[in-house]
C-alpha cells in the first residue's frame, strides 16, 4: 500500500485556494484543516473552495468532533464537501479539543463518542437511523409527538446520500479506549501518539486485536499518524519551530493527568508536565508555558526534527510498522513564514519521495 504524506492549513476561505492549489501542485497528497470554531473558519465552507481549487489533492477534517454538531448534521456536511470534491474527502472525527474548550467543555464521553460513530457511519451510507439513538435533551427540543402530526418520520437518514460517493471516517486516538472504538467503526485509525516506533507499534497492535474481538479484519483498517516534523539542517531552529504542534499532540496522551499509552518514565513526566501546565489561551503556539517542560530528549522521541536523512529514517521506521498516511505538522504549506515554508518545501520534495519508492 501507498505511502501518503498530508498537510495542514489553518486557512480562512479567501486563502485556502491558493494554500490547496500550491499544496497539489508541490505535490502532497492532502489537506487538512481544524475544526475548531472560536479559532477558526468553518472548515467544511474551507475544503469545499479547497475542492474547487484543485483535481486530485485530498481533503479532511482535522478533526471535527462528536458535540458541538448532531451526527446528521455533520453527515450532511460532509456528503456536501465530498459531492464538490468528487470522492477526495475524508472526515476525521474526535472526541474534541479546543473546539470544546472554548464552549465550556472537556471531551466527549467515550460512550456518547462510540454511539455517535455509529450513528454517523450509518447516517454516511444513507440507512435509518432510530430516533431512539439520537440522544437529545428534552429541554433543548421536546419530541417531535408533542406536535400531534398526522404523520412524520418514524426515524433519521440522509435521504440523498446513496447519489454520494462513499465517505470514509478517520478517527483520531491516542488512549486505548478511543483506539479500540475506532477499530470497530472507522476506516482509519490516525494515531496522535507522536513518532516514537513504540507506541505506534502498541496502538497497531491494540488496534487490530479490537477489530478481530468485534469480529471485523483488522485489514480493513488503514493507520495514520500525526507527526510532529520539521525538516530544517539546524536541530535547534526545527525544535523551536516545532515546539508548538509538539506540545499540542502530546497533550492528548494525558488529557486527563494520566497517561495512556506506552511511555519511558522520563517521557512520562513530561506528559503530565504539559497537562499541568496547558493554557488553552496559547494552544499550539510555541511561547505557550506548556513548551517550556519539553526536554531535548523528549523532542527527540515524540517528534521529527532534523534534515532530509533523519526526517526519512524516522518515518520509514514508522511506514514499516504499517503507517500509510502520515499527517505531518509542524511547518505547514500554509506558513507565511519564508523559513518554515522552506521546511514544509524541504520535507516534500526530499523526504516524501525516498519513502514513496
């Protein structure tokens, strides 16, 4: 299988046609763009102009989440951007972020975000889904019977869906809990768990057990991961431009203060350091008071920050665990700064062709 390399791209509608269009045209095989909106555009009205701006780069979410839109809703938007796109869209989903905290909230609950999975799974392929399963406050919206119809739906679909083609979901997982509801109900699995081979290697594992105790082929699942890289001769300048989305994935292997996934006993301080210590006021930006707990060391283990040579092998190794679609942060085609747009540049056009073969 085919090695795919993504980018990312906070981009506002009036910038996202020319980021895409230069993103296919320097040859990367995706888009994808957050969902979060105190902080950004709406990101399905961003990849539809995405779409309509190029032929064949991918597009996705990055990610949205199970809260803050009804599983229909969200199945709507993205049959919509998948219609404009002509197949290139995927959507990844989350338990939520900062699209959350920004509203008041923390995280969904793992039961709510696996019921939703498979609501929007089902909702994606045009089936019915039973009002039953569409949990709703009745101080929100009281029933529809309160209405007193002659007649209305006995359940929920996408009627139009079946004239789209098929939209695939990719769930983003770090903990094993969310792993394993991925494994059940999505056709990705895109792991936020850094770039130490050990823990990919773990949430693979994890991943495909799952899937076989559901009763599934765990080679129907596809895994991803989001990486936290910086192509640039000078370590230290790719760690200080890193630092920011570097602090930002590792947070989600102890959102809660605890840590979830394989770590050395030095990595694991770290990780609840920056749980600690996380301003939600300064997510991803590298002068929040989360990067200052960063040690070398863990630089070195949870991200990829180095030249051409070091940037292959450390993604290689991954690729032979079985990752094919690397979403790659840290130095993003959308940059405005000439020196991290040189890193995006230098990654693409060095790296990514030594791993494709």
């Amino acid at each position: 299988m085919s090695v795919e390399f993504w980018t990312s791209a906070v981009a506002g509608p009036n910038r996202i046609g020319s980021v895409a269009a230069r993103a296919e045209e320097h040859g990367w095989d995706g888009v994808s763009t957050v969902d979060s909106q105190n902080l950004a555009s709406d990101p399905y009205v961003v990849l539809a102009m995405a779409a309509t701006a190029t032929e064949r780069l991918g597009l996705m979410t990055s990610v949205t989440n199970v809260v803050t839109r009804h599983p229909a809703v969200t199945a709507g938007s993205a049959l919509t951007v998948q219609n404009v796109a002509r197949g290139r869209f995927v959507l990844g989903i989350g338990r939520g972020d900062s699209a959350l905290a920004h509203v008041g909230r923390a995280p969904a609950r793992l039961g709510w975000f696996e019921q939703y999975l498979k609501n929007l799974a089902a909702f994606l392929r045009g089936d019915e889904v039973p009002m039953a399963d569409l949990d709703m406050d009745d101080a929100v919206a009281p029933p529809v019977e309160s209405l007193s119809l002659a007649d209305g739906p006995q359940s929920s679909s996408i009627r139009w869906a079946e004239r789209v083609e098929p939209v695939k979901i990719a769930v983003a997982a770090s903990g094993p809990k969310v792993i394993a509801a991925a494994a059940r109900h999505a056709d990705h699995v895109l792991f936020a768990l850094g770039a130490d081979p050990e823990r990919i290697r773990w949430a693979i594992g994890h991943a495909r057990q799952a899937a076989e105790d559901a009763g599934r082929d765990p080679g129907e699942l596809e895994f991803g991961a989001y990486v936290s890289l910086v192509c640039h001769d000078d370590v230290e300048r790719a760690r200080a431009i890193g630092r920011g989305t570097t602090s930002l994935f590792a947070r989600f292997s102890a959102m809660h203060g605890s840590v979830t996934a394989p770590a050395s006993d030095e990595q694991a301080e770290v990780f609840k350091a920056i749980h600690e210590r996380y301003d939600m006021n300064r997510h991803a930006h590298g002068d929040g008071a989360q990067t200052e707990v960063l040690t070398d060391g863990f630089l070195e283990a949870f991200a990829v920050l180095g030249g051409v040579d070091y940037c292959t092998d450390r993604l290689g190794a991954l690729a032979e665990l079985g990752v094919t679609k690397f979403n790659v942060n840290g130095a993003s085609v959308a940059a405005r700064d000439g020196e991290i747009l040189d890193a995006s540049d230098r990654f693409i056009e060095q790296v990514a062709p030594a791993l494709r073969g």
